[in-house]
C-alpha cells in the first residue's frame, strides 16, 4: 500500500515549504537539488519576483520531511513532480522559463527536451560523474536501511 512507506509522523520543515510567488506572465519554475529543499532557491526567486517573473519553487518529494520518506522517494517521483508543475504553469502563464540546481538541473534538462521552453538555466548541474565509483552507488539501497538502523540502536545505546 502507497502509505505503508510514510511514517505518520512525517511533517514538512518550515523551512522546506514549497514558495510561490505571483508576479508577471512570464513564470520561473525553479528546481531545487539533490537532498536540497525550495530553500536553496527561495533567494533567486525572490530576486526574479522582483523583476517582474511569477516564481514556483516546489518541494520534490522525499525532501525536507525525514530520511525514510526520502528513501521511499525516486527520480521518477521528483520528475513526476516538476512536470507537473510545468504543465499547470504554462497553462496560466504566457511563458515559463526553468532553471535547476545540482539534480535540479538534470531534472530541468529533461523538461527541456519535452517541452521545449524558451530558456531554461542551469547552476551546477549534476550531468556527468567522473568517479568511477559512482556505479557501485546502485547497490547501496541493499545495505542503506540496515545501516540506518544500526545507527539507531547505536545510539540508544547507553554508554
């Protein structure tokens, strides 16, 4: 079942909260990073608010809530997410333009190739890993959650 990953407790960081602002009929849609939340982007929105953009900075799923929610999250959920967010701003919006940091810039080049929007920009973005050890990454979903519950009762451990 869907909820059986999200544990009740699961809350949004106030800090995290996704920001709109409404401004002229050209919109940004600014995608935070990996791990990242709209925070890292709520400055860049606030400059392009003031020059007249309409801003949405959403909050990709799994982020700025906790780490099994995280962890229950995918690129396909993040993808899903900035999508949608796309289509309901084109629909009210002559324009909209989309800029990303980090994994947000990868997530903004997939957009980009789909729907081809005027501008898009792109700060840092995660396209090419030159460690070779970033293959091996695929395989830490099989020890991450043991991990994490080690570390757990590491901890309650009194010493």
């Amino acid at each position: 079942m869907f909820f059986d990953n999200i544990p009740k407790e699961t809350s949004i960081n106030k800090i995290s909260q996704p920001s709109f602002f409404e401004g002229g009929e050209e919109a940004v849609l600014l995608i935070h990073g990996y791990t990242g939340t709209p925070h890292d982007m709520r400055y860049l929105g606030h400059m392009l608010h003031k020059a007249g953009f309409t801003v949405s900075i959403p909050r990709l799923p799994g982020h700025g809530t906790n780490s099994i929610d995280f962890q229950n999250s995918n690129w396909k959920d993040w993808l899903r997410k900035v999508t949608d967010e796309y289509i309901d701003l084109k629909y009210k919006y002559k324009e909209v333009y989309i800029s990303g940091l980090s994994m947000g810039g990868v997530l903004t080049l997939i957009l980009a190739s789909k729907f081809k929007p005027k501008k898009i920009a792109l700060a840092a973005p995660a396209i090419e890993a030159k460690n070779k050890k970033i293959k091996i990454t695929p395989f830490l979903k099989y020890f991450i959650k043991k991990l994490i519950e080690n570390i757990k009762k590491f901890m309650k451990m009194k010493i």
